[in-house]
C-alpha cells in the first residue's frame, strides 16, 4: 500500500496526470522530500501509526499527499502540535515537516525547546534560503547578498548573517541525531533519503529526537531554471550550510511516560463536577437579533473584572447547553490601557472565538469604549459605566448605547469588586441574552466556596439589571 494517496482531492474532479499533481513549482525540492519521507513510511511499516505535522508554508498541504495521520499547525509551532501528539499517543511516529522561514524565524523557539527536550520525534527541516509561499521574502537562511523581494539589494549586515538551524541544533543536549543534506544530485539524494530514513529509524526505536535538514531548490524565488538552482545550491549554499552529520550520539531506548487518562470521572473529580443534573432556564437559543453565534466582548483596566465577568457568562451559556468560548487578551492594563476578553456563544458550535465586531460590548473605562465600540455594528449594544465615562458616545444609527453607573452602584454596596457583575445585570436586562437565573446560579457556583459573598453579588446584579431598566426608560 502507497503512503501516498491514489488521487490527490486538492485537485477538484482532477483526472489522469493532475490528479497526482502536487501544488509545488517544477523544480522544487519538497517533491522529493515528501517521496523520501513517503518510501522511509513504507520500508518501516508504521504508515498506521505516523502522524505528520504540517507547517505554515510551502508544505502547507502536505496532508493532501500522505495517507498517515495529520495535524495543521499553526504557524511555526510545529514542534508544539508534534510533542502534543507524541505525548498524548507514545506509539505514534510523529514527524515534524518545517520550512525556513516557518521553523528557523517565528518557530525558533519551539524547534529549539522540543529539541532540547530531546523526546523521540523527527524533524524534517527544508531549507531553500527564501520566504517561498508568500512571495519570495528574507528568510533567516537567505544568504548574504542574496537578493529577495525585501532585501532588493542583497541581503546585508544589517539583517543579521544566515541562521545555521543544524548546527545549532547539535549543540543541544537533547538531539541524538542532526544531519545537513542537499539535493542537488543524485549521490546527494540518495544521502538525503538514507537521513530521512534513519530519522525516522530512531523514532521508531524510541532513541531520540532527530533533526534533518535538506538544502532544497526554489527556482521561482530564485529566478533561475531547475539546473541552475541545482548549481546555485552547490555553489552558493553548501559554503555557508555545509553538509553531513553535526551530530549522533548512541542513547538507550526513553523510559515508557504515562498516558494520558481519558476516564470522565476522573476529569469530573479534578474540575470538582459533584455530578448532579444541570437546571437548564432558557427555553430555546437567543437567535434575536444576532442569529446562532453571538459575539461579546467585555474590555476594562486591570481590576475592573472584565476578564471574571467573561468567564461567569462563558460558564452561564455553557450551562444551557451552547457552546461558548472565553478568550482573554491582556494589554498593559496596569499602566491604563485595556484588558479585554472575547465571548462567543453558539447554538452548536462557535467557529471562531474572536469578536472583532462584538453584537455586545461592555466598556468598563473610557479608552476601552474608545477603541472598541465604533467596531459594534448596526443592531448591537454598547454598555458602559456612566461613572467613569463623562460624554455618551456618539456612535453609528442603529447601535444601541446604554450608560449603566457600575462603579458608583458597587460603591453604594460596599466594594466596587462588584461592579463586573453589576455589569452582568445590566447585560442580562438590556440583550435578554439569558434569563436572570442562570447569571445567578452561575454566581452562585464561582461563590460557592465563599458562600458569604453570595448575597452581595446578587443585589450587585439585581441593582446593575434595574439601572439599565431605567436607563432605558429615560431614553424611550
């Protein structure tokens, strides 16, 4: 059985030759790559039990070609996804597939963290000196002089000299096994198919982390045909990355690690679950007026309690039975600016978390209310504390503004701890987002080892939901 797919599917209802076609420029080396990659797969016998990570780049659908497991990282975490897959699943091969510009600039720090950990994985570096998939770019391995799309003049001191990604790799403690290959003829294939295969080899006998890098052809970046970046790769390249093995040391086999338990009461126990039944008070999803994915987003300064009030909603939706996400971002709020986290809330599934156009933004100071509300669209609500906020912003038709005194409320009750939930009252009263008692019993639950403060935030949120009451009503 191929590693390889009968038909590639990225070409859609391709027949004959381009059904079997890649995506990659003539001439570029990732082709053979992948065939090493593939043929090290099948001599081995572990196409069950292969995961490959592909990377942000030129082999970015490298799972469109090999039938083994696949992951899509992120853009130069690789290294993370891959230790994540190793860790989760021992007996899986896990092979790391990265370009330049992907492990050796944005990943440096996770190709360089997962190689000193030194847990058995095998990392396949491509290295063609050039930004390929975005257009021919300065890369960490660009050469001196050399010249590309930012660097029209050569690459020069001032950007730094290339990145050795294999001999600094070798210099870690973790690596068992670094190599630099090449591609450029057939007595360099064949060293670079043999690099890939032992690779894969140790992995297999649970030595170690290896690390390969193959010197690879780009002759669209380039501006050359494929024979003379063959040249250019001797010629050029191999003075700076020279080739051969950097490293290999002889290790025993790693110890067996624990697996990961997958057992729902033991989860159920950790996150202190007392597995009793869910009260669910809302009758159907809030799709009026903003459909089956609602966008929030709660943004204050450090204090204000903007990120805890996002996580009591997040857990109050979740409690119905939607799904809801709670993504927090902090800004440097201790010295004024904004801290502000995003909450989606879906009917079945928040598709992405983000909330660039928050339906519902609850401003907590003046420079939160500056940045985020012009984002809100026609049909939203801006919240915010009337306290700090002296003018009432003028924003676009169709957005309704509520002003809601949260600070000054929580003052009057003792503490202005409170007034993030303050806030939630005036939330819940002005969106009908979900009924009273699920903010309450979700209140509740943070509370419950404090159950003295239980009380105190529910008048918080009592008095928040009957500001906005008359808020509105003064605006009517």
């Amino acid at each position: 059985m191929s590693v390889f797919y009968e038909r590639f599917e990225r070409h859609d209802h391709g027949i004959g030759i381009k059904a079997g076609g890649t995506h990659y420029c003539p001439g570029c080396g990732h082709g053979l790559v992948h065939k090493y990659l593939a043929e090290a797969i099948e001599e081995l016998g572990v196409q069950d039990r292969t995961v490959a990570i592909s990377p942000v780049g030129c082999a970015v659908f490298l799972y469109y070609y090999l039938d083994v497991g696949n992951s899509q990282a992120a853009h130069g975490r690789a290294p993370a996804v891959a230790l994540g897959h190793k860790l989760a699943n021992p007996e899986a091969i896990v092979v790391c597939y990265q370009g330049d510009g992907d492990l050796a600039s944005i990943g440096l720090a996770e190709v360089l963290q997962a190689s000193q950990l030194g847990i058995p994985l095998s990392v396949i570096f491509v290295n063609n000196a050039v930004y390929g998939m975005t257009g021919g770019q300065l890369a960490p391995t660009t050469l001196m002089g050399q010249k590309t799309t930012t660097s029209p003049e050569g690459r020069n001191r001032l950007a730094g000299e290339p990145l050795r990604m294999a001999e600094l790799v070798a210099q870690l403690d973790g690596p068992i096994y670094v190599e630099r290959t090449a591609l450029f003829d057939a007595k360099q294939r064949v060293r670079a198919r043999k690099a890939i295969r032992k690779a894969i080899q140790l992995q297999v006998e649970n030595r170690g982390l290896a690390f390969v890098e193959v010197l690879a052809e780009c002759p669209t970046h380039w501006h050359m045909s494929p024979l003379e970046s063959e040249r250019w790769v001797k010629e050029r390249m191999l003075p700076v990355f020279p080739l051969g093995v950097k490293k290999e040391v002889a290790r025993d086999p790693w110890p067996a690690w624990k697996h990961p338990r997958f057992d729902p009461n033991e989860l159920a126990a950790v996150v202190g679950a007392d597995g009793s039944a869910v009260t669910r008070h809302a009758t159907a999803f809030p799709r009026t007026p903003w459909g089956e994915d609602i966008a929030i987003k709660l943004a204050g300064s450090g204090g204000d309690g903007a990120q805890t009030a996002a996580l009591l909603l997040a857990r109050a939706a979740i409690r119905e039975g939607f799904d809801a996400t709670h993504i927090p971002s902090y800004g440097p709020e201790s010295r004024g600016g904004t801290s502000h986290a995003d909450v989606r809330i879906a009917e079945t599934e928040v598709l992405s978390p983000a909330a660039p156009q928050p339906d519902i933004l609850v401003s907590f100071n003046a420079p939160s209310l500056d940045r985020f509300a012009p984002a809100v669209p026609a049909g939203g609500v801006a919240l915010y504390d009337r306290t700090v906020v002296a003018e009432r912003p003028r924003l676009d038709g169709g957005v309704r503004v509520i002003g809601v005194p949260f600070s000054r409320i929580a003052a009057e009750l003792g503490t202005t701890l409170v007034k993030n939930v303050v806030a939630l009252g005036a939330l819940q009263e002005t969106t009908q987002l979900l009924p009273k008692q699920t903010f309450l019993t979700a209140i509740g639950r943070a509370l419950r080892e404090k159950p003295a403060l239980i009380p105190l935030n529910e008048e918080a949120f009592t008095r928040g939901a009957l500001a906005a009451r008359e808020e509105a009503g003064t605006r009517s």
